[in-house]
C-alpha cells in the first residue's frame, strides 16, 4: 500500500513538473480546421489545397471531375496538382496553372488513383494505387511539392497551358539544369480579364527534360531516387523575383513554418465554449485569409493593373472579390487583422490610379473576380480610421459613380450604393456642392424602389431572375437600401407596414442565405422596436435548422432545403452556394463573435449573442477586446443585457472606435426576448441628414 502511494506521488509530482515547464495551452488553433469542408457538390467551391494566408500560391489536387476549385471530394482520379487557385468563387473558378502529374513506369498518362489523403492549413497528402505519395506545403510566396515513389522508371509530366476553366492564353519558358521558369498568361474569373504569373520551378533532384508539346514537358528522375522535391515560388514581377523568393530550407521546415504563420494569425481571435462551434468557427475563420493575394516583393516591387512595374511602401495586394465579401470578410479583416487591412486598403485605392475595372482589366498581376462597391470599402475603411488619399483618386471615383448601369432594377439600387458613397467622401473631402450632387443622384433609388420593389402582389415578385435581376428576387433585392433604411421605412409606408412585409419575407421563407443580395435583411429588425428578432435570425442561419428555397434555379415551392446551413463536412452548405472567396465564412465568423455591419461605409456593428461563451480579440500591442457571454447556453438567442467596460449600455450596436479600444463587453443572454431591450437608441441609416 505504501509502496502504491509513494509511486503515485511520483507520477504526481512529474505530471506537476511537466505541466510547470510545458503548460497546456490551446495554441494549435490549426489543428481544429477542416480544409475538406465545402469541397464536395456545389456546397461552397472550396479545396484542400496547401494554402498561406493571402499567398498567390495555392498548390492543390486536380480530381477529375472538378469543381471550381479544381477538387472534388468524392473523386478518386486525380489529373495532377495545380499551383494557384480562387477559393469559393464561380465561372468554373480560376487559376488551376501549372499542372504537375508524378508518373511511374512507362505510361505516363495512366491514371492516378487516390486511396486515402489528408490536409490541415498548409499542407496536403495524398496517396495513389500505383504507391505514389504525394505531399503539398506553402509559406508565404514559396511551397514544395514531396513526392515518395515505388521502385523503377519515374517521373512528371508538366501541362504549362492547364487552367481551371480553360482560360489559357499564353506562356513562356526557361529550362536550366534542374529549373524550370517563365511565365503563364490566362484569363481571370467569368473570362472577364488576362492575368500574367511569373514563376520559378526548381527540383533538388538531378532531372532529364524532354518537350512534348507547345505547352508540356517530361520530367524523367534517376531509377535509384526514392524521393522527389519541387520547389516553386510565384511573383507578379518576374521569374527572378520568384526565384529569390524560394524557401532555403527542407519540406518539413516549410511545412512547420507554415502551421506556424497559421496559427499566428488564427489565434488573432480566440473563442470558449462548445468544441463542435470551435472547429466550425476556426475551419471558416481559415477560409476568410486566403485572398486578396499579396503582390509585391521584399523590396516593394510589385506590378499594377497597367501591367507597369513599381514599387510601394505597404504590402499591397490583388484578387479581388469585392462585390462579394465587401459585406463580411472585408469589414472582418478591418477589425482583426488592422496591420493587414492598411495594405489591402492602399492597394483599393491604387486600382483608381492604374485603370480599375468592375472586374478585371487585360493586364492582371494575379487572377482576380470583381471590383464593385470598391468606393463603398474606401468610404468604410476611411471612417474606421484607415488613411485614403482621396484627392488624388477623386476624379477617378467620380469617374466611375458617373458611368454606374441603372438599366435594371437591381443594378439601379446597387449603383445608389455607390453614388450615396461618393457624396460621403466628397463630404469629408469639404466639397459640398459635388456632394450634395451625388447626394441627390443616390436618392433617386426611391424612384427606382417605387416603380418595381414597392408592389410585392406582383405574381413574379418570388421568381429569381425576374424583370432581368442578378441572381435573385424582387423580395430579396427590395431591401438593399443599406445606406438609407430610414427612406426605405418610409417607403413602405411607415414602421408598422415595413415591419409586417419584414415579418412575411422571413415567415415565408423568402430570404436566401445562399446568396447575397438579401445578406443583411436579418439585420435589419435593428431598425425596428423588434430588434430581438433580429438576435433570433443571426442565431438561426448560424446554427439552425432552416427552411431555404431559390437555389438558383426558380425552384420555389419544391424540393425546399432543410436542415443547418453551416455543416462541418464537405457537403457544408445549401446546394449552389458558394463561399465567394470567404464572405459566406466571415458571415459565421462575425456572427459567432457577437457583432456585424449595420452599413458598409458606417463604422457601426449590430449586436447579436456570440456563440461562445467568450470571444477575445488579441490585437499585438494593444488592448484586448474581450466579449463574454453571462448565463451562456447553446440555445441563449436573445440579448438581455449588455455592460461596455463595465457600464450598461441599452443600445443595440457598439461602435468600431469601440470595439478597437480593447476592453470587456459583457452580453447577458436570455432564452427569450427582451422586448424592451435595445429600442431606447437605435442607429438607422439615413441619406438625409
């Protein structure tokens, strides 16, 4: 007995010591991604591919069949592996260049077949029938490719001319001794535009080229080699920078370096509670980092929309998807990641000085989607305190709201949007003629909102695509007024009408989560003396089960959608829902903190429950924010109480100014509402001042 007691007190005081030197902390946030989520069906258009938060490289598998991001998970033939791709995005994608296929005895076309893969951020595997194992890892600009190979003949084959959506334009290349560099040409996201990648292929073995093709080579390795790395790095500028921008060290320094920077910037926001939430939340808080892509070099040097090499002071970056996260991952960005968001603003604002387009222009540093509402972002990041030289692009931006389309509809309130922001930046910039101007250009949505949204007896008001709307209904679109809700109050004939139309577009299940026209009407009972409907919503879309229609295809009334939008498993969202380059993840991610844009160009957040119990903010250098939850449950929907830094506040939002002060919020939730909570001072958006 004593014995027994004295080892146990052994093993006690070791464990103490252990703990003492090594305490238990959950760091490995990484560890809690699922990079498969999403990535089969159209449930999200997302990949496992070995990824670095906002690299132009994404090295990934190439299924055949593929998706938009070149994958699908249910695939078991693989075509190769592919060096850059756009997560979440339509058109069939873009990217999917330089495709790599590793080979084994004579065939080297024959076919890879998966047995079993793996991936977590930064890293990929995968393994085939014909016992090729296949090992993927990016850091920054630079990844490697480790290939394991049975014994015999062996090899790559290279496609230089591959693209997802067999956008190919043109390229050249260089071989040398064991490298291979150049340059690849393609057209961007929709075939809207061309962009041009340099690139530096480098392999540790010794190799024998052959060409056999325009476009493809043959790589052959010695028989005796057992293992093959690549390297390769990515540049906007030239080979020779990609080349400098090579990792120096082994696969596993790279893919540790990589697990590392993930973790770094993951644990920018830590969150307590449910561990199914937490690995839902850090899978989708992945997804938000892995675009714009970072363009220019150590030194600066970056090349613009014009094609022209220059060279800036900030990180500045491209590949852009803006009228789809402006709403979400944007805004997210600007509060989490500050030291980031100041470059990817000063990159917005550049686009003004090298020619922007909606989408993208012929000369491209990297593939891209779409520019729209850019001013809206630069109006938004202004008043949140980021610097925008406006004077210099001005002419520019006025340039642009002038030539805006109003032929539709949708695009008339979507160009009000924009309109509304010019006169706000020209407001700031004291210029109050050209403002009052825009002003009452932005105004005029009422017209537009009078002739097609306010009448909803109309027997097409619920079919997608009606009267020529993008993607979308007259109920869905009727709503988008973000900058002047209080107008839009109006216009439907007051609190109490607006109020019972809000009331049966939700109870009928007319709101569509799978896009965005419509992605802040739960937000918008704030506007209303029901604000608690609102905490309800953002709960709802977040963790329950819904009842969804309009895939896309005018299927209202049949074969509805039921079940969580958000899944952790490859199938993840509504059929036809994409994640649109994270803006559908930094939904959740926002939601899950507790707060979310009110207005895009306003620097005000909408309160909701977090779905953790505490949600912190650990800005380098400053203050925390803390977010905590009293009398926290998983089904505690409805805000009771709110305390900021101890004080009670009984307004339903909180500030930027706010939020980036650090501090402790403190939400007591409820199971049911607080019917009196949050009406005292609401924010309503309102384009007369």
């Amino acid at each position: 007995m004593l014995r027994k007691s004295f080892c146990t007190l052994l093993c006690f005081l070791f464990l103490t010591s252990v703990i003492a030197q090594h305490p238990i902390l959950d760091n490995d946030v990484a560890g809690k991604v699922n990079v498969f989520m999403g990535s089969s069906g159209d449930h999200g258009q997302m990949s496992p591919a070995a990824s670095y938060p906002f690299s132009m490289l994404s090295i990934g598998p190439q299924t055949y069949p593929k998706l938009h991001a070149g994958y699908e998970y249910e695939a078991k033939r693989f075509l190769g592996f592919t060096q850059n791709r756009f997560e979440g995005v339509g058109c069939q994608g873009s990217g999917g260049n330089i495709l790599i296929k590793p080979f084994v005895g004579d065939d080297t076309k024959a076919d890879l077949i998966k047995v079993k893969q793996s991936g977590s951020p930064g890293y990929y595997q995968v393994s085939f029938t014909n016992h090729i194992n296949a090992e993927l890892s990016v850091y920054n600009k630079s990844g490697m490719h480790r290939y394991t190979f049975p014994q015999g003949k062996k090899g790559f084959t290279i496609d230089l001319s591959h693209t997802l959506a067999n956008h190919f334009v043109n390229e050249e290349h260089v071989i040398s001794k064991n490298s291979l560099s150049g340059w690849v040409e393609a057209r961007t996201t929709c075939n809207v535009g061309t962009y041009k990648i340099y690139y530096y292929l480098q392999f540790t073995n010794p190799v024998q080229w052959q060409q056999t093709g325009a476009h493809t080579l043959q790589v052959t390795l010695l028989e005796s080699d057992k293992t093959a790395e690549i390297k390769i790095a990515l540049s906007s500028v030239s080979a020779e920078y990609a080349k400098a921008d090579l990792f120096e060290g082994t696969f596993e320094q790279l893919k540790a370096s990589s697990r590392e920077g993930w973790n770094t910037l993951l644990s920018r926001i830590k969150v307590e509670g449910n561990i199914a939430r937490k690995k839902m939340f850090y899978t989708l808080l992945y997804r938000t980092l892995q675009s714009p892509y970072v363009i220019s070099e150590k030194d600066g040097a970056y090349r613009n929309t014009k094609g022209e090499q220059q060279k800036a002071a900030d990180t500045l970056y491209n590949g852009w998807a803006i009228w789809d996260n402006y709403r979400t991952q944007l805004p997210l960005l600007s509060v989490a990641w500050p030291e980031k968001y100041k470059g990817i603003v000063t990159s917005l604002s550049n686009l003004y000085l090298s020619g922007k387009k909606d989408y993208a222009t012929q000369t491209e540093p990297t593939n891209t989607v779409r520019t729209e509402h850019a001013i809206v972002v630069l109006l938004d990041a202004y008043r949140k305190g980021y610097k925008v030289n406006f004077e210099s692009i001005a002419d520019s931006l006025m340039n642009e709201v002038d030539h805006l389309d109003y032929t539709k509809p949708d695009k008339a309130l979507e160009s009000s949007y924009d309109t509304w922001a010019m006169a706000e930046i020209l407001a700031g910039m004291n210029k109050k003629e050209l403002s009052e101007k825009y002003r009452q250009k932005a105004a005029e949505y009422k017209n537009y909102w009078n002739k097609d949204f306010k009448d909803v007896t109309k027997p097409d008001v619920d079919r997608v695509q009606a009267r020529g709307l993008y993607q979308g209904t007259i109920w869905q679109y009727r709503w988008f007024a973000p900058f002047d809700v209080k107008g839009l109050i109006e216009l439907t004939g007051g609190s109490t009408k607006y109020l019972e139309q809000l009331n049966h577009f939700f109870d009928h299940d007319l709101y569509n989560h799978a896009n965005e026209p419509d992605l802040q009407a739960p937000l918008m009972y704030n506007m209303t003396a029901e604000p608690w409907r609102s905490q309800e919503l953002m709960h709802r879309f977040a963790v329950d089960t819904v009842v969804q229609y309009y895939f896309n295809d005018n299927s209202r009334g049949i074969d509805p959608f039921i079940d969580v939008v958000y899944k952790n498993e490859p199938k993840a969202y509504i059929r036809t829902m994409d994640d649109d380059a994270g803006a559908m993840s930094a939904w959740y991610v926002l939601t899950a903190c507790g707060f979310s844009p009110a207005c895009v160009g306003w620097p005000v957040y909408y309160l909701n429950v977090p779905l953790f119990k505490s949600v912190t903010f650990n800005w380098p250098g400053k203050k925390p924010l803390q977010i905590s939850v009293e009398n926290y449950g998983l089904n505690q929907k409805y805000i009771q109480k709110v305390t900021l830094n101890g004080k009670v506040i009984n307004r339903n939002y909180l500030t930027h100014e706010e939020l980036m002060a650090g501090g402790k919020v403190v939400i007591t939730a409820s199971s049911v509402p607080d019917k009196t909570w949050g009406i005292q001072d609401e924010w309503i958006s309102q384009i007369d001042k």
